[in-house]
C-alpha cells in the first residue's frame, strides 16, 4: 500500500528555518565585527547601572515651580530622552521640587545638553506636507528637477526656503520609522523639516515648515472646552483657545493675514494649499498643524477638530506648560550600580535553569524519547529569541531588564505546553487505531487550533499589558509577546516538520518501548503492520478489544463536546443503517 501525505514531509520547512536562523546570525554577527552590534543583549539599568542626575528646574523670572508644572516638565523629558535613543530610562520626581534622572550607562555631553535645555516652543508656518513614508529610491526627484530658490524669500511662508539639499531631506525623511539620533536644537531663523507622529485616529506626516513667527513664551495661557456654535449652543466637539501676550497677538495677527490669504485664493478650501496651515511644535516636533480660516486680531484663536475630551485636554497642557522657559540644573551626578544587583539576577537565572530542568525531566518520563523533540524545541525556541534581542539591542536600543528575564522565564513552561497539547493529540489518534503517520498529520490539524487559540491570548495579554503598563512591567509585556511569536514559529516550522520525519523511521513508527509511542503504555496492543500503520479495532480479536476498554474510555474522556456530538450522531447513524439491514434481510 502507497504512503500517504508528502513525499518529504517537513523537510523543506525545516530548511528555511535553518535559513532564518543563518540570516539572524548573519546579521548579528556583522554588527558586531563592524562594532556597532555585540553577541550579548544591552542590560537595562536594574542589571547594568548607569547614571543618575537630580535636576533642578527653574522658571524664568525665579518665579517657583508648581506641581502640574513640574508633571509637565517630567513628561517634556521622557520625551526627549526617548527619543535620544535611550530606553528603559527611570524618570520622577523628588520632594515636590526636582527630577530624577536615571539612565543605563554613561550619557554623552549631547545627550545631558539636551536634557537640561528649556522646552523650545514655537509657532512655523507650513511651506509644503506630505506622507510620513520615505519616498523609495526609484521614485525620488532626480536631480534636475528638484526645486531650487528664485529670489530671497520674502516671507516665512516663502517657498524660495526649499532648497535642492532641504526638498532631498523632505523625500527620504520617514515619519512612519523615525530616526532616534536627533539631539541638536534647529535654527528658529531658517526652514524645518519635521515630522507629526502618527496618532489612534491619524497617520504620521511631515512638513518643511518656515523659520519661527510667533515664539511659544508668547502664550500667557491655554484651555480646552466644548466648542459653540454660531447660534452660542454648545456643541459636542471639543476645542483648545489659546491666549498671546501682547507681542504674540500682533505677530500672529500678521501671520494669519497671510495664511488666510492662500486659503483664500484655494476658494475656501484650505486643505488644497498647505501655506494655509501654521505648525505648532514642541522640540522640533509638530504637536498641531491647523488650518487658519479667518484672521485672528484679539489674539485668542481657537483651534478645533477631531477633538477628543483627553486629546484636547493633552494639546492644551502641552501649549500651557511646554511654552514656559523652564530649564533645569544639574544638581547632581553619580554612578549607580545595579539596583537588583547580581545576586538577584544570578537567582533569577538559577529559577529559570530549574524550571527549564523540570520541564525536560518531565518531558523525558512522560515521552522517552519523544521528549526530546520537545527539547530541541526549547533550544530552537529560545535561540531564535535571544538573536530577536540582540538585534533589537543593536538597531532598537532594546535593553532587557529583570522584569523582562522574567518574561522569558514564564515562557518556558508556555512552550512546552505547546508541544505538550500536540504530543497528546497524537496519542489520541493512536488510542483510535490509527498508524503513527496518520495520527501526526490528524492530531496536528486538531492541536494547531488549540495552539494558535492559546497564543493569540498571550499575544493579547502581552500587548494590553505593554500599552497600560509603565516602567519595567513593560519589559515583561515585551518578552511574553516576543516569545509567544518565536513559540509559533518553532511548532509550525521544527516541531510539526520533525515529527513528520520521525513518524516514518522504524524507531518511532514501530512503537519501540522508548519512543514515547509504545502501545502498551498507551493502552493499545496493536499488531503492527509495518512502518507506523495499525491494524484497526475492528480487525482486532475480542481479547485485544476487551485490554482496549480503559484506553477508549481514556479518548472518550478527552473528546471535545463537538467531537462528542459528532461520534454520538455517527453512531445513531450506525444503528439506523444496521436497523435497515436487518429489515431487508
């Protein structure tokens, strides 16, 4: 008789795996001899210390700090140190007063600079915009036609700003994947190319802004509420007033007498010209770019949109606080070495090496020697992981804290129980009479479900915990996530291939005592019909049928309530055929 299923079953998949894992290590591997990447992951600042600075802020004018300042000034500094490049940075507050500042390793001069600097709000108009995307290489503008200034530009607005070198910067600047390298303040007096980060509503874009108008010192102060209608009802769209100091109010008349003249010559259509916009940013980020559709002279514009109660509530913060000239002193610096220290590591990494322990010994009791398929599932699993973080370390900056070795840690038991549901779904279909090839293909297709079910949640649950969570929590969040993937990636593309391979040697398809797949252990005496196939229960003798009892109890026992359903109603339609064969008789 014909074997069934593939000629070389999960051979090929097994090749591509062995190439993803060539390419991974490939790609570390030339990091690291161009001294950018290392072999180890980067440690996060409760493994490998780093440098703590105590920042005293101060207000222009000498005027003292108040608490929603100050909340304000903490959130203006995660951003910045974020977006430096540093992760799993430890930012709060002290007394009421000042602001810590942890971060792993030594921050360079531009990076402390940086730090220190007051927030540098202002007010740019929008020269052109566009989609966050890079423009792909083959698209570019050539050379020839890239826009090159005719005269000195007159205005802010001007578009003799754009030169050859900034239209270049605009097309290949990707909003979508943006740089983390930025650490220089640009020139209030010349031009801008800036991105809008993407939002839950909006995508990412990015704009060639003109020099700065109108400073963010000139707002006295900002508010968000329900918007009114012409009519004075209240409507249900939330807007953000803004209010200028003198000086503000009469630059920004003059700037939105411009603008509200490209708005005019689009036919009141301001989306059709971006000259019509003014970009507020913070850092040399746009927070805002709205349209001016009239001109404001009593310096109080009110800026509306697809405004949410919290959205507004956080633009009219960021205008409020960010615009004040806070800048903070270093009080303090000193190196702090590992808050966990390596004690607590080394015993993290001692309860990780017990349970993987566990995990084989059990492994190897229960399956003979199927337990080592689920072993070098492990080692697979978790090589695939550690690349995934060193690369990540290399291009992402990604540090692993403790939290995040306790991720991984609780991962182990979550994969294995994968192969674990796919073993014994196997034995299932043995149980039913089926030979060992048959049983790995039948019982795959009714363990993938489970599987795939299984780490959907943990994906869910890791994801939810990643967005809600704050601090090192997210760290474990990542490695749960990260390991869910690498647990997909390695059932699918070793485990199920492997055992598709093993399913035709003679070890394993004749149900040697310690393959895992013995008969006896089972609760079947088969009579093997060579190369994994069974003979059926119906072929059986009645003694054979009669040792089987406790082993059909067994598979009715772990029946799903569908699978349960469907055998009752074959077995109705057993009856009723039988029934119909006696009456004709």
């Amino acid at each position: 008789m014909a074997r069934t299923g593939p000629k070389k079953p999960g051979l090929r998949v097994l090749v591509w795996l062995g190439v993803i894992l060539a390419v991974l290590t490939a790609v570390l591997a030339g990091g690291t001899v161009a001294g950018q990447a290392s072999w180890a992951p980067k440690l996060a600042l409760d493994l490998e210390g780093g440098t703590q600075m105590i920042l005293a802020p101060k207000v222009e004018g000498g005027s003292d700090i108040n608490e929603e300042q100050l909340n304000q000034a903490v959130a203006i500094i995660r951003q910045r140190v974020d977006g430096s490049g540093v992760a799993e940075a430890e930012i709060s507050t002290q007394s009421g007063r000042n602001v810590v500042v942890s971060l792993p390793g030594t921050p360079s001069t531009a990076t402390r600079a940086l730090i220190q600097a007051s927030a540098d709000m202002n007010f740019r108009p929008v020269i052109l915009n566009g989609s966050g995307a890079a423009v792909p290489a083959e698209s570019l503008t050539p050379e020839d036609q890239l826009p090159k200034p005719t005269a000195e530009p007159a205005n802010s607005s001007d578009t003799n700003w754009i030169t050859p070198e900034l239209y270049r910067q605009f097309e290949t600047l990707d909003c979508d994947n943006p740089s983390q390298d930025k650490q220089e303040r640009s020139d209030p007096a010349k031009p801008l190319v800036t991105c809008e980060p993407a939002t839950a509503t909006t995508p990412a874009l990015k704009y060639i802004l003109g020099p700065v108008e109108v400073k963010g010192s000139n707002i006295v102060t900002s508010s968000f509420q329900l918007q009114q209608g012409s009519q004075g009802a209240v409507t249900n769209q939330w807007a953000v007033n803004i209010q200028f100091d003198e000086e503000g109010t009469a630059k920004f008349k003059d700037v939105t007498q411009r603008l509200n003249q490209f708005y005019a010559a689009a036919g009141g259509e301001a989306g059709n010209d971006p000259k019509a916009q003014f970009a507020i940013v913070l850092d040399d980020q746009v927070i805002s770019a709205p349209r001016s559709l009239a001109v404001i002279t009593d310096g109080r514009p009110q800026i509306t949109g697809n405004f949410t109660e919290q959205t507004a509530k956080a633009l009219s913060d960021q205008l409020r606080f960010g615009a004040l000239p806070i800048s903070f002193e270093i009080q303090s610096e000193q190196q702090i070495s590992a808050t966990l220290g390596g004690e607590q590591l080394r015993m993290g990494l001692l309860a990780g090496v017990i349970g993987l322990l566990l995990v084989v010994v059990y492994s190897l009791f229960q399956y003979r020697a199927l337990g080592f398929v689920t072993i070098a599932s492990l080692v697979v699993a978790g090589a695939l992981t550690y690349l995934a973080i060193a690369i990540l370390g290399w291009t992402e900056n990604y540090r692993l804290s403790l939290a995040g070795v306790a991720g991984l840690i609780v991962a182990i038991g979550q994969t294995a129980d994968s192969f674990i549901v796919y073993f014994e779904r196997i034995r299932d279909e043995l149980r039913e009479g089926r030979g060992l090839v048959s049983a790995v293909e039948n019982g795959w297709k009714r363990a993938k479900r489970t599987v795939l079910a299984s780490k959907a949640v943990n994906l869910l649950a890791a994801l939810v915990l990643y967005f809600v969570a704050v601090g090192n929590v997210r760290g474990f969040a990542f490695t749960l996530g990260l390991t869910a993937i690498a647990d997909l990636i390695v059932v699918f593309m070793f485990t199920h291939p492997t055992l598709q391979l093993l399913a035709r040697t003679k070890f394993f398809g004749e149900g040697h005592a310690f393959s895992g797949l013995d008969p006896k252990r089972l609760g079947v005496v088969p009579l093997y019909r060579g190369a994994g196939r069974l003979r059926t229960p119906e072929s059986k003798p009645a003694v054979v049928r009669a040792k089987n009892t406790g082993a059909a109890a067994e598979a009715e026992r772990r029946m799903t309530i569908a699978e349960r359903r469907l055998a009752e109603k074959q077995e109705q339609l057993t009856g009723s055929s039988k029934g119909a064969a006696k009456e004709n008789k």
